[in-house]
C-alpha cells in the first residue's frame, strides 16, 4: 500500500488540535469583549492566548509548505493562508487576527472530508454571527451615539445584517463598524448563495434519481413484456405442433 505524502499526514494529524487551538482563541477573543471589566491579568492571558495560537498556525504553514513537494505549487494555491498568516504583522489588530484565524480554521476544514457542505455551511454562518457580533460591539460599545451596547443588541444586528433584512434599529456609526457591516453582508449574501445551490442541488438529484429509477422500471417492464410474448409465442408453437401431432396419429 502506498504511503501518504508527508504533507497529507502533517495535516491530518494537526486537523484536530489545531481546532481545539481555534476555540481557545474563540474564548479568548469573546471573554474580554463580553466581560469589559475583566481584570488586567485576564486581559493579558487572553492576549497571549491570542498569539499563541496565531503562531501555531503560522508554524503549520511553515511546516506544510517545507514538507509540500512542489512548494511554488503550495504558495500559488494556498495564497489565502499565507495572507492569514502574515496579515496579523502587517497591523497587529486584534479584529485582524480574528479575520486571519478563521480564514485558516475554514481553509482547514475544507480539507476534512467528512465535513458536509451543509455542515460546513451552518458552522461558518454560526461563526461569522458571533464574531462579528463580538467584533462590532467591541469597537461600537463606546463610540459616541453609538446603539449597539450589548450582547444582545450585536447579535441582532449580526443575524438581521447576514440575512441582509436590516431593520435599521441597530446600525454601526464608526467606519471600523461598518466595514464589520460589509464584510457580514457580503459574507451572508455568499453563504445564502451557497444554501440555495445546495438546496437546489439536491432538488435536482432527487428529481434525476427518481427520472432514472422510472426508466429503469420503464425498461423492466418493457424486458418482461416482450419476455411474455416470447413465451406466449412458444407455447402457440408448442400447442400447434401438439394438434398436428394429434391429426396424423388419427
């Protein structure tokens, strides 16, 4: 049996801990945002766990392109997580980081096969709506004028801005803000495209197996029909040469 490429084995032995890693720096971006008065030992420990994690994934990057045997190859169709990876030291934000963590967390998960769409699909909406929930409160919160000052009011404004209904009782006033807006919008209008593909796809499959299953029973029935005259045709035979049989024994 051939063996895998090290590429393939590296990745399918950090797949897991390196989404562990991806929920500790979920928690750790959302406990400083949810709890503002938290301590500054808490703080500083979800900051590091921040980093921390940024750099196992940019040690995994490291590590799959030195192991990738056609390295070019690897960086032409594994641009986007370069640009994760490097985007944090361009403008150490903490908002970037958390852009650059799930683009590495959803270009991992592709990998996984046995992750449906649909589930991967659910997944991304679900974390898409809770960091920019989390992320458009912590730079709205104490902006002058500013509505979004809970938990609740941003996650509202999150799902409402996904599905791109807008009511309008929640809305960002910083530009910080409403780019937050049109990356979700942008992002819902992408994964309601994909929801509605899928749905139709499987739709179509339906419609395709139940149009294939009735030929087949189209051609059973057809097989068996001309079966019958066969045999019909047989025993005329049989019956006719039984009769002149009959006639010359008389």
């Amino acid at each position: 049996m051939k063996q895998a490429p090290a590429q393939v084995r590296w990745e399918r032995h950090t797949q897991r801990p390196l989404f562990g890693l991806a929920l500790a720096f979920a928690v750790a971006y959302a406990v400083p945002i949810v709890e503002p008065d938290a301590g500054r030992d808490a703080v500083t420990a979800c900051l590091v766990v921040e980093w921390v994690v940024w750099g196992a994934f940019a040690l995994d990057y490291v590590v799959r392109l030195a192991l990738a045997e056609r390295r070019r190859e690897f960086v032409r169709t594994h641009w986007l997580d370069l640009c994760a990876v490097v985007l944090p030291l361009v403008q150490p934000l903490r908002l970037l980081r958390l852009v650059s963590t799930l683009l590495l967390v959803g270009q991992r998960a592709r990998m996984a096969s046995q992750i449906r769409l649909t589930t991967y699909v659910a997944g991304s909406v679900v974390g898409l709506m809770m960091f920019g929930s989390l992320a458009v409160l912590s730079v709205e919160r104490d902006a002058p004028g500013g509505n979004i000052k809970t938990p609740g009011d941003a996650v509202w404004w999150s799902f409402t801005t996904m599905t791109t209904v807008g009511y309008g009782d929640h809305a960002p006033t910083t530009g910080l803000g409403r780019m937050i807006a049109v990356g979700l919008m942008l992002s819902g209008i992408a994964l309601l495209g994909v929801v509605t593909a899928n749905i139709a796809a499987w739709f179509i499959a339906r419609f395709e197996m139940d149009d294939v299953e009735e030929r087949r029973q189209t051609e059973a029935i057809r097989v068996l029909t001309e079966e019958v005259r066969a045999l019909r045709a047989e025993v005329a035979e049989l019956s006719g040469n039984r009769k002149v049989g009959g006639e010359q024994v008389r």
